[in-house]
C-alpha cells in the first residue's frame, strides 16, 4: 500500500473510533497525516451535526480547521482537551513514539 494511502487509512480509523458525541473539545496536531484526519473529522462533524470545537497547535492546523468548515477555538478558551490528534514518526511495538523526528 502506498505511504499516502496508508496515512489516510490510519487518518480515517482513528477518527471513526475516537469522534463521538461524547468528544467535544479536541486538540489537531499538524503534518501529513493530520489533512486526511481533520477531513474526516468534517464529514462526521457534518453528518451528524455534532458541536465540536477544535484547538489547532500550529498555524497549519487552524488553516485546515477553517478550510474544512470547523469551530475554532484556542488554548486560551479551552485548556482542558476531550482528545488531540497529532501524528507521530516512529512507533514500536510497544506503542513508544517519536514525535518530530525530522
């Protein structure tokens, strides 16, 4: 499976299994990754007309929060997240990961 193929499909099975009417305030980390997941973070926000508030860490995040018609909020407004979804560069077997790796 190609590298951006699989991206997407990690995307995708994370945010089906963790947004839920339950989630109501997330973090949305920044990378490659994250486009694929902030897109379907909108489909369900969407279809299911769910109240959901997103706090980017990165100007990168905000743009793809606004662009895919999401609520904007900051760490100012919400300090305490429901959830944060970022993207990581290395992960083993037991689920130890490097973030930023270069």
């Amino acid at each position: 499976m190609p590298v951006n193929l699989a991206k997407e499909s990690a995307a995708n099975a994370a945010v089906d299994e963790q947004i839920h009417n339950n989630i109501h305030i997330i973090g949305v980390g920044s990378g490659s990754t994250i486009v694929p997941a902030v897109k379907r973070i909108a489909e369900i926000v969407h279809k299911n007309n769910l109240d959901l508030i997103c706090v980017p860490t990165s100007l990168q995040a905000r743009e793809l929060i606004l662009s895919n018609g999401l609520k904007l909020g900051s760490l100012a407004e919400y300090q305490e997240l429901d959830l944060a979804i970022d993207g990581a560069d290395e992960v083993d077997e037991q689920f130890n990961c490097i973030k930023g790796g270069g």
